[in-house]
C-alpha cells in the first residue's frame, strides 16, 4: 500500500477509531503512521496535550505493561519508542507554544554498575508524555552524578533504576548521600527495576517502587500533587 493510501485510510476514520489504529500502530513500531495520526487529530483541532495524553502515552502505556509481562521483547520496544518519538517531535514545539503547564521536573537514571537503559526511556517517554521536564542522565551513574543534575535541573523527583540485584543497593548509597547533606527532603524519590519490589523500595527509604512506567507516572503525579498542596496550604 502507497503512503498516499495509508493517509487517506487514517483521514477517514473518526476521532476514536483514528486513535485506537494511532496506538496499534505504535505498538508495532510504525513512525510514519503514528506521525501522520498526529498531524491528522491537530488538523481536527486537538490540543496537543490531548494528542499526547490519549494517543501516545495511551499507546506507550500498553507497551510498557507488555514489555513488563514478556509480551513484548527489547528489539520491538525499541520500535514503539522510535515512533513516539516521530510523535513527540511535532508535539513539543507546539506544546512549547500553548504554554502548556509542567506537571513537574525529574532526573532519571541508571545506578553505578548498571547499563540497562530500556525501562528509563520508558519512563522518560511516558513521564514527557504526561507533561513532565525529564532529564534523562543515562547508565552507570555514581552518587554525585544524581545529585548534582537534581539541583542543576531544579528537579521535584529523582527516579533511579537497576536491572541487576548486583547494582540494587546502591540506590541505597545515593539516598543516604542525600541524607548526609540534608537535602533528601527535597526531593521524591521513585526506584524501579525488575528485580525490585516493594519492600526493598520500603527498606532503602525510597517513596515508592515502580513495577513499570504506568505506575511511575501515576505515582509521580500523585506525589507531586501533594507537595504542591502541602505547600499551598503552609
């Protein structure tokens, strides 16, 4: 089929029939299509955010879950998040111009010894999605990486992972860091990884484990609803 076929096929379907084929075909990695979706749905007058929201992150949401439960494999996660980067690219700018409000500021990063990186940009997409500041600082980070992009970014959350049990505790090291120089409470900090869980999380004074991206981003808003709450009322 043409690319002059695969558009007209999207412009003909409606606003929702038009999404749901927009996240099967970021679940199948297809750029071009997710990025045609987008241009589509803002033609109609969609608000970029609502584009965001609905589609990609709707999308990216079932890919996440999927990856978590061995449905889906690293090679064809690689691919979803190519195409929602294809979506994010026209959506940034505009978002950039409607002023649309930052939920919040967060440095994600894997911890020293650690160079996993798949479940992070998964949760950077997701949390960007969700109207988040992200700074992403990549793999093999040691304790003064994270502390220092926290304070330079002005960051409300800190999100470490770790992909091995080797790698967990020193998750541990940067949060006492924190401590030592008072500053762990001004900070959330989010930990996932698939050997985590929640009483590790528990145990090395985290606010919360993430068992995958969805929940980051739900336990990110949460939180950071809250403090902002907190501090409007004191």
């Amino acid at each position: 089929m043409s690319e002059e076929e695969d558009e007209l096929i999207l412009s003909e379907l409606d606003d929702e029939e038009l999404v749901s084929q927009m996240m099967d075909d970021l679940y199948d990695g297809l750029r071009d299509e997710v990025c045609e979706g987008v241009n589509i749905l803002l033609e109609r007058g969609w608000a970029p955010y609502r584009v965001l929201t609905e589609a990609l992150v709707g999308g990216m949401t079932i890919v996440g879950r999927d990856f978590r439960d061995g449905i889906l494999f690293v090679p064809e996660v690689l691919l979803a998040a190519n195409a929602m980067k294809g979506g994010m690219a026209i959506l940034k700018p505009l978002l950039a111009e409607t002023g649309a409000e930052t939920v919040g500021r967060m440095v994600i990063g894997t911890v020293k010894g650690d160079i996993h990186d798949i479940g992070q940009n998964l949760v950077t997409m997701m949390m960007e999605g969700a109207g988040f500041e992200v700074m992403n600082i990549g793999i093999n980070n040691p304790v003064e990486n994270f502390i220092d992009a926290a304070k330079e970014f002005d960051a409300d959350i800190l999100g470490m992972s770790a992909l091995l049990t080797t790698t967990m505790p020193y998750m541990k090291t940067v949060i006492d860091e924190m401590k030592e120089q008072g500053i762990r409470d001004d900070y959330i900090v989010l930990v996932g990884g698939a050997p985590l869980n929640e009483e590790f999380g528990k145990a090395i004074g985290a606010d919360a484990y993430c068992r995958d991206a969805a929940v980051a981003v739900e336990k990110a808003k949460e939180m950071v609803a809250r403090r902002h709450n907190q501090r409007a009322s004191g």
